[in-house]
C-alpha cells in the first residue's frame, strides 16, 4: 500500500515533510518514504490511497488511560467481569477514530488488559497495542483504596509488585497523593517501590499531584509522575536531569474544573442528585487551582527539556473516550507547536516504553502504524479531529468512518 498527502509529521517534534508519500511492506513495516511518483515506478501494483491536502504522521499513543474503569459509573454494582471486559473492549476500539494506536493502562480490574492482549492474539478482536499494569497499588485507606490493592510498608509493597509481575503486569502503578497536601506512602515505601520494580526490569509511573509527594517521588526515581499538578520549575528541572518523564493530563482535570463551574453556575447551591457528580463537586476548590496550574506553568516546564507524555485519564460518567487530540489542543493553547504537541503522543511515548526502535516516528523500517488527518496539521492541531485513515502495524484498523473490528476486513 502507497499512502500519499501533501504534509508528513515524522513525529520528532520538528521535521515536515511536504508532497511525501510512504510505502508500507508486506511485513507491515514502513518500506519507503519517497515522491508518490517514484513509489509508484517501483511499486507498481501497490493499492493507492491519496490524501492530497492532509497530513501523515505516526499513531498516537494515549499515555494514561483506564480502559476497565466502571466505578464512576451511576450503576457500577452491575458491573461484574464481563460487563467490564466489554467496558474496556468499547474503550479500547474507539481509540482508532481518534488516531491512537497505543495505550497504556495505568490501572483497570485486575486481569482486564491481559485478556484484551490475549483475545487480540488469538484473532478475536482489534484493538490498540496496549501496555499496562495491573491494579494501582495505595496504602490502606489511601488514594482510590476502594479500586486498587492496598498495602503498608516496604515488604509488603514489594511482595504485592511481585504477585503483580507474576501475574502479567507490565509496569507498576503507585498512588501516593490524591487532595490533600501531605504524602500518603513513606519515603522508605516510595524508595521500595521503585527499587523493587527496577530490579525486576518492570518500570513504575506514580500518581503524584501535591507537595511534598512530587518531590518524594523525584527523589524515589520513578520512571513517570503522572498529573504533577502542582509541581515547581525546580521539580521539573529535577526530572529532566533525572530522566523522569510527566505525563500532566491536562484534559482530566480542566474537565472536571469546567463540569463543576458549569454546574455551579446552574443550579447555584442546590444539592446534586447524581451520586457521581455530587463527588466531584466536593473537589471543586481543587480543580479550579488545577486548571490554572496547568494553564500558567505548562510552557515553563516544557521548556525545561523534561520528557512529557499525553495521557487523558478520563474516567468520569459520560466523559468522552480517551480525548487525546484536546490533550494535545490544550498544550498548543498553553505555548507549544503542534509538531511539538505530536512529539509528545508519538517519539516520546515511544521512548518511555522502551520501543523507539519499533514504531513512535514515520521512519523507513518501523511498524506502519500510521495516521491520516485532513488538512494542515502542523499548523493547526485541531485537524486531529478529522481522522481519515489509520493502520496498525501496515494494517487498516479505520477508513472514512468505519471501523475494522475483524482480520477479514484488514489488508494482511
């Protein structure tokens, strides 16, 4: 297959190609990127499928997401095994129409991640590549205790990272602050943590949003923080020298921050029937300072050179799938370009998970997992929101609308 437009992100965070076009093998992998004209002289039976104004680019990758979340939902008590399997499997197709072919997830119910991997495998369904952890790990009575195993002290954290290891985890996740202002988990657990995961060749990205937390957990040496909501310049000069990446989603908190104002300028001071909703309204004096963290100081950090991640994190009721291109508006909105933008949901991610010799750029001999946009991306990001065509490791996962749920209906 030959798959030509005017414009082509490579996905390093600054190179634009114009009137490229890209030859996938039979092996799946990108064979050539060239003029359409000499392509076709070498290929010339090849299928063509021309763009003409729309952008190429690498798929994305949705650093943070929940595929398996059910709890925020109004009747969560339904949601048994396989109700959460078909959750999670409605999750993780969607993410073709918004152009991510990759997602890591940072905690479902146990086993969920693993089966979808498995049943993806076996021929039984199409779905990003994914990457996960198991369940997140808190200590008793910590952060999210009611969704993730709970355990106290360095032994037993360690002894519950290698039950997860054991069990098919990927990487590890640890939940060290959720509100309030002091840290949940010792120094002496952080620094078990981590050290149990990296002697196991397992890495560990930790929820961390307030102080002193974030900077337990520079000092730990996690490999992610994911939110950092309210960390400093120095924290982010810290792990940039460190090599910690910050996954910030932003969309997860500006959401919550826009639903409560809304629904404050509503209905005032009147009580909130939804259960879910009446939750989150309990945390509006948080989000608003959230929203406006990220909003002030996302450009500064950026700059710092320290690596970041786009993940969405959306697991409220009714909030939409794994939004990855407002993600990625947001961060054009608060100073950055949109092939920089690009470089955070493709060649970053890529390196983080340890497979930039794989895939994560538009690069002669990586996977074809690939991205067509209508339009000028490089110059407006919001042409994310007009998905043309993707594929998945040389195959076509979605075309004008349809999405491909079965081999027969992909090029092999």
């Amino acid at each position: 297959m030959i798959i030509s437009t005017k414009y082509l992100i490579t996905g390093d965070g600054k190179t634009v190609l114009t009137d490229k076009a890209v030859y996938i093998g039979e092996d799946g992998k990108i064979g050539k990127i060239a003029p359409k004209e000499e392509l076709l002289k070498e290929f010339p039976q090849e299928e063509v499928k021309e763009y003409g104004d729309a952008t190429l680019l690498p798929g994305l990758m949705d650093m943070h997401a929940h595929l398996a979340y059910g709890y925020s939902q109004p009747d969560s008590f339904n949601f048994g095994a396989q109700l959460i399997m078909l959750y999670a499997l409605q999750h993780a197709q969607a993410a073709f129409e918004r152009g991510i072919t990759t997602v890591r997830d940072m905690s479902s119910a146990h086993g969920v991640c693993k089966n979808l991997k498995l049943a993806e495998k076996k021929g039984f369904i199409v779905i990003p590549r994914i990457v996960h952890t198991d369940t997140g790990i808190c200590m008793t009575g910590g952060h999210a205790w009611d969704e993730v195993e709970e355990a106290d002290g360095p032994w037993a954290i360690r002894k519950e990272i290698r039950k997860q290891v054991r069990d098919g985890a990927e990487w590890v996740k640890i939940l060290t602050t959720n509100r309030e202002p002091y840290p949940e988990f010792t120094q002496e657990e952080l620094d078990a943590a981590v050290d149990e995961c990296h002697r196991r060749g397992i890495k560990c990205g930790v929820h961390a949003g307030t102080n002193p937390g974030i900077q337990m957990c520079i000092d730990a040496g996690f490999d992610t923080i994911e939110h950092g909501t309210f960390m400093t310049l120095d924290h982010a000069k810290q792990m940039a020298e460190k090599g910690i990446a910050w996954t910030p989603t932003i969309m997860a908190y500006t959401y919550l921050y826009k639903l409560c104002k809304e629904n404050i300028e509503k209905n005032g001071d009147a009580p909130v029937s939804d259960p879910v909703m009446q939750k989150e309204m309990a945390n509006y004096e948080f989000f608003e300072p959230a929203y406006k963290a990220y909003r002030d100081h996302f450009k500064e950090f950026y700059d710092t050179g320290v690596t970041v991640l786009a993940g969405t994190d959306m697991v409220m009721y009714h909030s939409p799938l794994l939004p990855l291109p407002r993600e990625l508006q947001y961060m054009v909105e608060y100073g950055i370009t949109p092939v920089q933008a690009i470089q955070v949901a493709t060649s970053n991610p890529a390196k983080v998970l340890g497979v930039e010799k794989e895939r994560g750029l538009v690069a002669e001999g990586l996977d074809a997992d690939l991205l067509v946009v209508g339009g000028d991306l490089s110059r407006d990001i919001t042409r994310l929101k007009d998905v043309k065509f993707v594929t998945l490791g040389g195959k076509r996962v979605f075309e004008d609308g349809i999405r491909y749920v079965g081999t027969g209906n992909m090029f092999m």
